[in-house]
C-alpha cells in the first residue's frame, strides 16, 4: 500500500519544481495539490502509528518535511543538470585536459548543492527531533529512512515499467 501511494505521488512531486504545468498536464494543478495532500497524510499517519503522537503534532512534523520538500526541489533539479552536464563532457571529444578544466566549477558547485542539501536535511530532523522523546526520535529517523527507501524503489520501479507491489 505504502509504494503504491508513492508511486501515485511520484509525478506530482517531480513536477512541483517546473515553473508551471502545460495545460494539458493531467498531473498539474489540482491533481497536484491533491497527490501532495495524500502524501501528506501518509507521513503523518506513519508517523502516528510508529511514533504514537498524536495527530496535531504528527500533522506538524508532516507540514515541515512538506516545507523541506519544497526547500529541496530546486537545488535536486540543479544537482541532476549539473549531473548531466558532467555526463556530457566526459562522454564528449574534447582532451582531458578540457575536461577537467569545465568539470571542475561544475563539480564544486554539485559539492556546495549536496552540503546544502546535507545541512537542510540536518536541519529538518533537529526541529523535528526537539520535541521527541529519544525513542521516538530513533523511531523518526527510521521511519524517515524507511519511507526514502521505498521512495526510491518506487522511482525505480516507474522507471522502468514495472508494477508497484506493496509491501
């Protein structure tokens, strides 16, 4: 059920950093805000269940990851174009040294995007964890790793045409 979610979820948040949906983009708009409510409501069902609070407080833990999903988006883009770009020049014919010459400002940019999104990230569990008990926050910081785990594997999965199975 949960990669099942997720992979409903999956278009809308990869959509969330373009300027704006086409027209003729089911997944925009509306649709939009609705898969990113749904996934919403899943972190903080999870986070109720596994963590035992209550659902205020699982709802504002909920709103800030939203918040750092939204803080990311663009700095992901960024990293995936500097990725690209990278790709490009290593797969290209100019000399090494050419290479190394453009690939050198790109990568120490990618290096300051990852810190970034590093200390984001950081940062987000420091506000959240402030007000947890230690057990909870060793619940939360498995649950958080669980979810991105089959996060990715749903990624995947789309990626490759295959069927989402639920755990």
């Amino acid at each position: 059920m949960f990669r099942s979610l997720l992979i409903l979820t999956l278009p809308a948040l990869m959509l969330t950093a373009q300027a704006g949906p086409p027209p003729d983009n089911p997944w925009g708009g509306a649709r939009k805000e609705q898969i990113i409510a749904r996934l919403h409501k899943m972190r903080a069902d999870k986070l109720q269940q596994l963590l035992g609070l209550p659902a205020d407080k699982a709802n504002t833990i909920a709103d800030r990851w939203a918040q750092l999903d939204q803080d990311s988006m663009e700095p992901r883009m960024r990293m995936r174009q500097i990725h690209e770009q990278v790709n490009s020049i290593l797969m290209g014919p100019l000399p090494e040294d050419e290479k190394n010459a453009k690939i050198k400002p790109l990568v120490e940019q990618f290096t300051t995007l990852r810190q970034q999104q590093q200390d984001r990230k950081k940062q987000f569990e420091e506000d959240v964890c402030v007000s947890l008990t230690p057990a909870q926050h060793a619940r939360f910081i498995m649950v958080t790793e669980q979810i991105q785990h089959d996060l990715m594997e749903a990624i995947r999965d789309l990626r490759k045409g295959q069927p989402v199975t639920t755990p």
